[in-house]
C-alpha cells in the first residue's frame, strides 16, 4: 500500500513570547533541515547575517518578527512546513490566523521566565483548535529555573500532561549536556563556544556506565537523580493523547547553542500529524477529497520591494494543486488561473508545479485574493474559523500632503488586505480611522507608509474607543444609523459599523437596540 503523498507533510507554526529564542530555533531549524547554509543572529550587524525569516525593514532594525513567513524544507523523506509567527502580542491576530493554517505547533520557552503572557494567549488559540503542541525548554545552557518547576509550570497553567522526552545535564555554568531518553544519545558541547557541534554519545539508559566517561561525576549523579524522577513523576508519551491536545512532550536545548534541534524535527516528523480535516459552512473537508480546496490565511505586499508584488499564502486542504489550473476565489466568483504557485524555501522562492494538502503556497495577484477566501474547482466550499477582532486601538490618519489622498486610500486598502491593520471610513467627516490591537502595528503602518507607498502621514487619538460589526435587518439598521450618523463607519468591504467612545456606550447601544447585534469578531 503506497502512502498518498500528503501524509508526509508537516505543517506546523513555532510560537512563543517575544525573546524565548523563537527566530533561532527556526533558524536552526532550517539550518539542520538544509533550507539554508549561514545562519544569521536577529540582533546581528549586516545584512548578509540578518535573521533569514525576517525580511521587513522595521523587522531588521528592532529585531522581532512582525509578519508570518512560511518556510518549506525537506529531510528524510517528510516534507516540512514550518510557519513562523510574529511572538509580539500587538500581532495576536496575524498569529490567531497563521495557527488556523497549521495541524501542529512548537511552543518556545524561556528556561529563566517560563511561561509568559503571550504564551498562555497563544496556547489558548491552539487549545480552541485543538492544535498538538511540542515544547522546547530554552536556553538550559544558561541559568534559569529548576527543571521540574518550569514542567509543573506548564501541567499547572496549560493543563496539560507533560511527558519530559530529554533532559538537561546540568544548567548554566554547569550544563554538560542532553541527554535524550528514547534514544539513550548523549550530545555534548565542545570548543570554546560550548556549542554542540556534533560531540554525541550512545548509552543504554540513564544508568549505563559509560556515561561516567563523559560527564562529571556531580553532575551525572544530579542527572540521575533528577532524569529518575522525571520518568517516575510525569506522564508516559501517548500519541492519541498528544495529537487530541491533551499532552505536550517536553524537549530540553539550546536553539542558539544547536542542542535539542535534531530531537525536534525527529519529534514533528515522528509524533506531529500529517493534514488535518478543515471545517466548513458544508462540513469536515478532509485531504483525501479529490476537489483541490484551500483557503488565504495571510496577504502580504513588497515582499520585493523592487517589484511591488502582492502574494496570498493558500493553505491547500484537499486536493492535489497543479500549475495553470482553475479555482474560484469566494470573494470574487469567477475563476481565477494560477499561473505561478510559490513554494518558499526560507526567502528563496520557486514555482511550485504541484502542490499537496498541507502545503503553504504563494498566489501573486493584484488585491483579487484577500484573508479568508477560499478557493476551490467548483465553488461550493466555504472554510470557517478566520475571524477579524474588534480593534483595540484607533487612530486618524493624516496626510501632510493632502494631495497623496489617493495613494493613501490605496495603502490602506492593502495595508488591510493583509490584516496589518483594519481600516473605516466614517459617514461623516473626511480623515479614515484606522484599527489596531496593538501599539507596534501603527508603528509598522508609518514605516511601511513612507518605505512602500511614498506617503508621509501621521496619527492623531480618534474620538472612538473601539468598534463593532452591525447586524441585523435593513429596516432595523437604517433607522440606527439614522440616529447614530457621527458614530456610524463603513469597513472596508461595505459592512456598517459602530463606532463607539467607550465599552459604556456599546452596552447601553446594545441594551436600546436589541433587535440588532453588535459584534466584536467579523467572519471573512
């Protein structure tokens, strides 16, 4: 029986707080994958060394990834596709929807911080789409927290079982190494830099006694002791209690030091699951589904500045894709040829000829293709579970030059497209307000302003507090509006929307009109 081609397909996201380490175990991740050959520190100087998933300018000059890259890589037979994420919470969105595009995630954590506020928000969208998460302790080569109190850490504020799958010799100025308890592979830092550079031992188990020959005779008794009770004291593996969300297999490393990166491609290729089933308005499409369906879950503009391009990333449910065919956008309705699929090998780009479920593929287009359409052969599919949120942060947008107001409708237009910023375009009154969730999104709207579109503008408070997608019958609705004209808006596809001064007025609004809904998420 020959296996069918999506099976050995990973798509997977890394997510974390911002500093956990999350760009250089990607990094690493790609460098051990064969995806790229130098690997760049974020922080570093130069652009030859700047870390090779971030390409945006605001990106290199502060050092955090603020877009979803998707990055494809192949070893050992598995197909990976690894999805990474902006860790700074004023991208919860792009994130929450880059998490609806992948059947499984690693979750990066600090060894010295352990769980922080990002990662508990993050793991909650995993958890409501029951995404199976690995995680990786980072950073062990360093001082930070007890082992055994980060794992109870993480039982305790994630409810989840953990099942520790390696385990650190030592921590900081101690650490001689992981030991990975599967395998019985000991790795071991060597040289000056203390990194692994491929120094590995075989062992038994942990009371072979040729681990005497490679560690301190303190640190393999505290090994010993610690590794017995972690094996006693936690959860067993289960595959069907990982892949169902309920356990979380825990890796100790080191992503700048390269320990633990084997270990966890091993762990995605091995225990992460091939292409889940996708849910619809018509029901559960699974991959084996011979329609080739999909659905954008990201737009990103200038990805080449000097070509202005605009690519959708297609995350492909069911099907297998080939170059040229047909498929109808939701949002548009006639069919669109696909003449040049992108697979993405870090920023390395080419034609993808086919493509199977599982596989993020890139759509050039001119604003046709936007988040949350899905394409499909005969336009009968709808996928859910893209929602926009109600922004938390609004702002005027002003032109110093009032003579750019056509370039900056049409930033703005693809500026939202992207889901970088939500915009409205209030009934009365000529400045356009635009939403946010968080503060460094309308830092990355300036910066990419004036680098892409040439348009100098600034932003003034807004009168509003936040806003919300008006439902209901027309009749019910106009008579709203009628009333409400200073507080009422169009987003950018047409929807009415309330524009209120504070969470007081949308309850009371609510409480006066309850044949209308206010809503605080919009379904793409």
């Amino acid at each position: 029986m020959t296996t069918a081609p999506w099976a050995k397909r990973r798509t997977f996201a890394i997510i974390s707080h911002p500093d956990a380490g999350k760009t250089t175990l990607t990094e690493k991740l790609l460098l051990q994958g064969g995806a790229i050959h130098l690997a760049g520190e974020v922080k570093a100087r130069g652009a030859a060394r700047r870390a090779r998933s971030d390409w945006m300018k605001i990106e290199q000059q502060r050092g955090i990834s603020v877009t979803s890259s998707v990055m494809t890589f192949e070893k050992d037979g598995i197909v990976f596709n690894l999805l990474d994420t902006p860790g700074h919470e004023d991208f919860s969105e792009d994130t929450y929807r880059t998490l609806t595009a992948v059947d499984s995630a690693i979750m990066v954590i600090d060894a010295a911080k352990g769980i922080e506020p990002q990662t508990l928000k993050l793991f909650e969208v995993c958890r409501l789409r029951s995404v199976p998460i690995i995680t990786f302790v980072n950073k062990v080569d360093r001082e930070g927290r007890p082992c055994f109190e980060i794992l109870d850490e993480v039982a305790d504020k994630l409810a989840l079982d953990v099942c520790p799958m390696s385990w650190p010799v030592g921590m900081g100025g101690e650490f001689e190494g992981i030991f990975d308890f599967a395998s019985g592979r000991l790795t071991q830092p060597s040289g000056d830099s203390k990194a692994y550079e491929g120094k590995s031992s075989q062992h038994s188990g942990i009371d072979d006694p040729s681990l005497a020959e490679k560690l301190s005779a303190q640190g393999l008794a505290k090994f010993r002791e610690e590794a017995e009770l972690a094996q006693a004291g936690y959860a067993s593996f289960d595959l069907e209690a990982y892949r169902h969300g309920d356990l979380t297999p825990v890796y100790f490393g080191s992503a700048l030091k390269e320990f633990g990166i084997e270990e966890m491609i091993a762990a995605i290729a091995r225990f992460a699951p091939p292409p889940r089933p996708q849910p619809s308005e018509a029901g559960t499409i699974t991959p084996d589904n011979n329609e080739v369906t999909g659905f954008i879950f990201k737009v990103q503009a200038n990805m080449d500045p000097q070509h202005r391009d605009r690519i959708a990333f297609m995350r492909l449910c069911s099907g297998t894709f080939k170059r040229g065919m047909k498929l109808t956008p939701s949002g548009l309705g006639k069919p669109v040829a696909i003449h040049s699929p992108i697979l993405f090998f870090a920023q390395d780009r080419e034609i993808a000829d086919t493509a199977e479920p599982g596989d993020i593929i890139g759509i050039p287009n001119h604003g046709t293709l936007r988040v949350g359409d899905t394409l499909s052969e005969k336009n009968s599919v709808r996928f859910t579970g893209l929602p926009n949120f109600a922004p938390e942060i609004l702002r005027r947008v002003v032109l110093r030059d009032p003579t750019k107001t056509k370039q900056l409708r049409k930033a703005l237009d693809d500026l939202s497209e992207e889901g970088v910023i939500q915009v409205f375009y209030p009934e009365i009154g000529s400045n356009w307000v635009v939403g946010v969730v968080g503060q460094l999104q309308l830092d990355v709207l300036i910066s990419r302003l004036e680098a892409e579109y040439k348009v100098d503008a600034f932003l003034e408070p807004a009168p509003y507090d936040t806003a919300r997608w008006l439902n209901g019958s027309d009749a019910a609705l106009r008579a709203f509006a009628q009333f409400n004209a200073g507080n009422m808006a169009k987003d950018r596809d047409g929807n009415p929307v309330f524009m209120a001064r504070s969470s007081w007025d949308v309850g009371y609004q609510q409480e006066k009109n309850p044949d209308l809904t206010f809503s605080a998420t919009k379904e793409r």
